[in-house]
C-alpha cells in the first residue's frame, strides 16, 4: 500500500467504528453517530444497511485489510 493521501486512516475514525468488508470488494463502516458509510471509490457515502444479508459481509481481520479493499477501489 502507498501513501496514497486520499486514504483513510485510522485516526480519522471515532472509537468503534465498525469496518466491514461486503461481496470481496466494497469497504463499509459503521461509524458511531453517523450509521453505515460505503468507501468505494475513496469518499465516503452513505449507505442503506438494509442491503446487508448474514452471507454477503464480515468483520475486516484489520483496519489494514480495510483499507486495501479502499485503495483497491480507486
């Protein structure tokens, strides 16, 4: 990963915020106060979590693999 300045960073989010990895390729996070965000594309968005299923979503194993999924996005 660079130093790609329109990348998140941890420090940008509030403590627990939720990052959530949808269909292999669109980062999500529950951010506390503010609900469901899709960073696709590096900016964030809301997002309508009615569209999340118990199949097609998980935890990210890090902020790390997070924000790879981000980078990989733009």
């Amino acid at each position: 990963m660079g130093d790609n300045p329109a990348l998140p960073k941890a420090s940008d989010f509030p403590t627990g915020t939720t990052f959530v990895i949808k269909e292999f390729d669109v980062p999500l996070a529950w951010i506390p106060g503010q609900g469901w965000v899709n960073w696709f594309g590096g900016a964030p968005r809301p997002y309508d979590s009615s569209l999340l299923k118990v199949d097609n979503n998980w935890p990210a194993d890090s902020f790390k693999e997070w924000v790879q999924i981000v980078e990989a996005s733009l």
